[in-house]
C-alpha cells in the first residue's frame, strides 16, 4: 500500500449525513452488513476513579461494561476509545483486574471479525506480541476488537516510558495505536481496515501537551500520511475514485479555547477528514458539529462517568454507533442507563438578596435555608433521571454553586451536606461557595494624537516597531511611562512581529516588574516616594542593559545554536554534531532526519515542512551591529 506524504484541500467529496437506509443511488443489497462497518465509540471512561470511595468506587466500572454490553447487543465490528480509559497513569491492581475481567468476559468469543488490515500492523499496532492485530492472533479467540489511543491520564510515564494501554496490548486485550516515541516530529499514518466495499482509514492522535503540540504545529512538524487514491480528471484537479476512503479521526485534546497554547483548534485539522471523534472534553456533544471552513464533522461523546461536580459533567452521558458504508456515515447516540444522576445548579445571591432579606441580617441563615430547600428540590429532579437499570446507582450526585460577593452569606457547607448523609452521593462537597469578583472598568487611556502624527510623519520611522519608539519619546511629555522605557516596548513589537515570539510581550514585562520590585525592596522607600524611585530605577538601569540581562537568563535554559550556514562559512570541514542536553530535542525519542512532504509548499501548518531557524536577532543587537558574542534565546519549553 502507497502513501503519499500528505492529504490537502477538499477532495471532491460530499458528506452524506443521513440514514443508511436512505443513502440516494445505493441498494438494499450494497447497504447490507458485509458492507457497513459498524464502531462503537467512546472516550474518557477514567477506570478506578474514586474506587476507594465507599459509595462512588464502582461507578467507572458499572458505566464500562454497560459500554461492552452495548457493543455486544449492537453486533458491531469494533470498539474504538478516544482516550483516558484508565483514570491514573498508574492504575491500581483493583481496576488493572476489573478491567482485564471486563474485556475478556465482553470482548473474547468465536463470533468471526469481518475487518481486513490492509496496512503494515507491525507500524501500526505498538507492543503487540505478533506484530498484528489481536484477532489475527492464533492463540486469542476476539470477537470484538477493541482499538484506542492513550490520553493524558494514562500516557506513557515511568521507567520504559511504557503505558497501561501497552501492558493490555502486550497480553492482546486491546489494539493499541497513535503512539508516540518522538515528539520531535510527529507524522500520522493511519490503520487502513476493509469490509466489503467500505474502506476505512482509522488515524489516531493520542495526547501529546498542548503547548508541545502548538510549537510542533507552528514549526510544521505534524504531518498525515493517507492512502494514494486520488486521481487527476481531464481538467488536472483531484477527484476522488468511487471506491475510496473514509478518514476518521481520533483526538485527545483541549478542544475549548482555553488560551493560544492550551488546545487544538479544528481548523488545523485537515480538510480531508470525514469526522474527528474528539476525546479528553466530558462534556457530551456526540451530535456531529460541522467544521465551517474543513467541512469535516466533529462528535465529541464526552466521559461515561464524572470525574468532577461542574455543569459539564450534568450533562447526559452517550456513547455513539458509527456506521460507516463507503464515504457515507450515520452516528446514532446511545444513551447511558447505569450512570448515576446527577443534578447541578449555580445561584447568584446577589439576584436573590432582596427576596430573602440579606441586607436585614442573618444572612448566614438565611442563605442556608434557602440553600437546604434548593437542594431538595435538586434531589427530586435527581429522581427523574432514573432509568430503571438494575445496575445504576440510586444516590444522586447532587451540586449546588452559590455565587457571592458578602462573606457573610456564607455557612460551614460540610455540616450542611451532613443533613443529606443518606440522600445523597457527595455529602462532604454538595454546596460550594465561588467569590464573583467585581471589575470596575479602568479609566480610558487615550492617545496622543498628536504625538502620533509626528511620529507617522517622521522620515526615518518605517518600520512598526520604530514607531513605537518614536511615539512614546513624543508622548513623554504629556503620558511619560513610568517603568518601560519606550525602546523596551519597541523590542517587544519588534520580537513579536519579526521573530514570532508569541512570549515577549509576556517575559518582558515580568522581567522589568521583577527588577523594579527588587530595585524597590533595596531601597525601601516611604509610600510618597515610589514614584520618584520608579524613576530613579528607570535612569540607573538603560532598556539595553535590561535586556541584555533577560537574554542572559534564558540563555541558562536553551543555547540557541548557531544556524547551517554560519557553521559552513566559518568551519565547512568541521562536522555538524546536533546540540544535546536540556534545551535540544526534547522529545521522549530522539529527533531523525525527514523530508519535508510535497505539501509543505501549500502553507498548511498541519503538514510536515522542515525549516531550519538561523541565528535569532533581537532588535538592539541589529541597530548596534554584530559583536563578537554568542547569541542566545530564552527557551519557550511550557511543558
């Protein structure tokens, strides 16, 4: 099987979100169960969470084999996990065997396996014994399979770097794939599976740090892998042969934006996928979402047990049937039945304080008869929520959030969730208190907009960052800045914009708040005189010295190497050795040479192209010209 080095653009397909039944210029008989590959997925099911604990120790257990059953009552072809099956990277020998118990007791049988491997399973499937699937396996008899990814609560950690998903594929439990050896680089290459005339392209991402996963992203160093079955039409563009893949997508990552390096946004994706089955998010939208700009579809199944008492976690718990048919699919929500109920509320006191009288006093026990009567209304909506499985828990999960900005609204909330000790799952944590704060808008700051126009007009002020300086010299008189100096702001924009440095802005100013306070703690002035030692701090310490200091401290992270063509101009019969230690391939292999893909030349930052950084520059060194010494980074290493 061919690969080509990377998939780009729309490839002349159309997602048919309908029924099989439906599916326009299909028949009954191609439509029939040799030809439908049936998944069943779900993510973050976090075995052993809370096992010690008295009520809530079976929970993860009781919602997995409901899982399993599902999977064995749907007659699907596979089982596919996104991620976090075990709680702890570590998993204690309780949950180890109840879960090894599981999988044997659902998954093992001698009901044939119809999906074909088409690719190399040896690349494929890590530790496995035979280098194959486990139901190619002569000594194991599965029924049905079990394919997964490792998520941030069980990745790879300790000596040998070895998960608990390896230990269940090494004694052929689980098909464990998508992991990662070198995260220097990290090029995905999927299981290519068939049933019938449906063909199936499984990719797997599993956890990899976000702030890891953005610079590789930034430094195009994630590339697909997908199989060569585009062909050219008449007028030279790609178009998709009838028989060809469903690419699907398996994740675990921040989806929500929980700042520029903390997740994964969609739109890096590539546009060729079919559907991405998110993991690590709980909360549960297992609808597939369209991606406006990919046109891919995202469905995110969430945990099958909570991990925490917050309003995601509230939300019903599903998992999902898959079934694909060609480049067709339909992904039904199954809903969970042996999850425990749970209910949550957030109040605001501050909506409520004239109906209770809070400003009369008392308001401790006002507030805590209030709470006690929304709890029991919570308690009756919990009931609700019983499905009738014998195997679901009958005490709910019961959290009641009390927004407010008055201390003394508060009360002791473990003796009031000792009032329910028997009607409810979480006595110690059932009411808690969260502080709204209050923000007062700051006052407008304005610009000098004359000062601006004389800068603009200036004849030598072309580029952003001179302006900058230029602006803030003519505004001094009017707006003087109190602890920058103007050429420090300049240095910022100039990194920000000219080396891409997404942290200057950040390590600038915390460097210069650091010198000041212990440039104010040295002189220990009254509180009159801060200002006056503010500036004083600003006259004995010059913008270029400061900023020579700040590249010296990160030099103690990361050497920054000198760039290819400096080594060949000064030493071209020295031999390149690779920087090694601390700052230097940082990954949990070692970093290989590859070649950048034929996509790299389209600008997808999700393909692999190989850049090579010379000599980063800072502002002040290129106005004072070249010196003779080394030049060094701060390290941007957040892991």
């Amino acid at each position: 099987m061919t690969f080509r080095g990377s998939c780009d653009g729309e490839i002349g397909r159309k997602i048919l979100f309908a029924k099989l039944s439906t599916m326009d210029g299909t028949t009954t008989a191609e439509q029939d169960a040799d030809n439908v590959i049936r998944i069943l997925v779900a993510t973050d099911n976090h075995l052993g969470y809370g096992e010690k604990d008295a009520v809530r120790g079976e929970d993860s257990f009781t919602a997995f084999e409901e899982i399993l059953e599902l999977a064995v009552s749907e007659d699907v072809d596979m089982i596919l996990l996104g991620g976090d099956l075990f709680h702890d990277a570590v998993p204690s020998q309780n949950t180890l065997h109840k879960c090894i118990e599981l999988l044997r007791r659902y998954t093992f049988g001698d009901r044939p396996v119809s999906l074909e491997i088409l690719s190399d399973q040896g690349q494929c499937f890590h530790n496995a014994v035979n280098q194959s699937v486990n139901y190619e396996d002569p000594n194991l008899n599965i029924a049905i399979p079990v394919f997964s990814i490792h998520g941030n609560h069980d990745d790879p950690s300790g000596f040998g770097r070895l998960s608990s998903l390896d230990l269940l594929s090494t004694s052929g439990l689980v098909n464990y794939f998508g992991r990662w050896t070198d995260l220097t680089q990290v090029e995905i290459s999927p299981v290519l599976m068939r049933k019938g005339v449906s063909q199936l392209a499984l990719y797997g991402l599993s956890h990899i740090h976000d702030g890891r996963l953005a610079r590789l992203i930034k430094d195009f160093k994630v590339k697909f892998n997908c199989p060569e079955t585009v062909a050219n039409d008449a007028d030279g563009n790609e178009s998709k042969e009838e028989e060809d893949w469903f690419h699907l997508l398996v994740v675990h990552q921040n989806r929500a934006d929980r700042g520029p390096k903390n997740y994964l946004p969609e739109d890096l994706l590539p546009s060729f996928l079919h559907l991405v089955i998110w993991g690590h998010e709980h909360d549960c939208r297992i609808e597939p979402e369209e991606n406006a700009k990919k046109r891919f579809y995202v469905s995110q199944p969430g945990s099958s047990v909570p991990t925490s008492l917050s309003e995601g976690e509230a939300k019903k718990k599903h998992v999902g049937l898959l079934e694909i048919y060609k480049g067709k699919f339909k992904l039904k929500p199954l809903p969970l039945e042996t999850v425990r109920p749970f209910v949550f509320e957030s109040v605001v006191l501050n909506d409520h304080a004239e109906e209770l009288g809070l400003a009369e006093g008392d308001a401790s026990t006002k507030v805590f008869k209030y709470a006690k009567e929304r709890v029991e209304a919570m308690i009756e909506r919990a009931a609700a929520q019983h499905t009738g499985h014998p195997k679901q828990p009958t005490l709910p999960l019961i959290r009641l959030r009390l927004l407010y900005t008055d201390e003394s609204c508060m009360f002791n909330a473990i003796r009031f969730g000792e009032t329910f000790s028997t009607r409810v799952a979480n006595v110690q944590d059932v009411v808690q208190f969260s502080k709204v704060v209050k923000r007062t808008k700051t006052e407008a700051v304005n610009l000098d907009k004359e000062a601006l126009r004389r800068a603009l007009e200036a004849d030598n002020a072309t580029r952003v960052e001179e302006l900058v300086d230029r602006y803030f010299e003519e505004a001094k008189s009017n707006k003087p800045l109190k602890l920058f100096h103007s050429k420090a702001l300049a240095e910022m924009t100039y990194r920000l914009l000219e080396q891409r440095d997404a942290d200057a802005a950040e390590n600038i100013v915390k460097f210069y708040k650091e010198k000041a306070v212990d440039h104010l703690l040295e002189a220990m002035p009254n509180d009159e005189n801060i200002e006056d030692e503010l500036l004083s701090f600003r006259a004995r310490h010059k913008h270029g010295d400061l900023l020579k200091m700040l590249d010296a401290q990160g030099s103690k992270v990361k050497k920054e190497e000198h760039s290819i063509s400096e080594l060949v101009g000064s030493a071209a019969n020295v031999p390149i050795v690779p920087a090694t230690g601390r700052g230097a391939a940082r990954g949990r292999g070692t970093a290989r040479t590859r070649a950048a893909s034929t996509a790299a030349t389209r600008g997808k930052a999700q393909l692999n192209v190989t850049r090579t950084s010379g000599r980063q520059q800072t502002l002040l060194s290129s106005v004072m010209g070249s010196r003779n010494t080394a030049s060094y980074v701060i390290s941007d290493d957040s892991d």
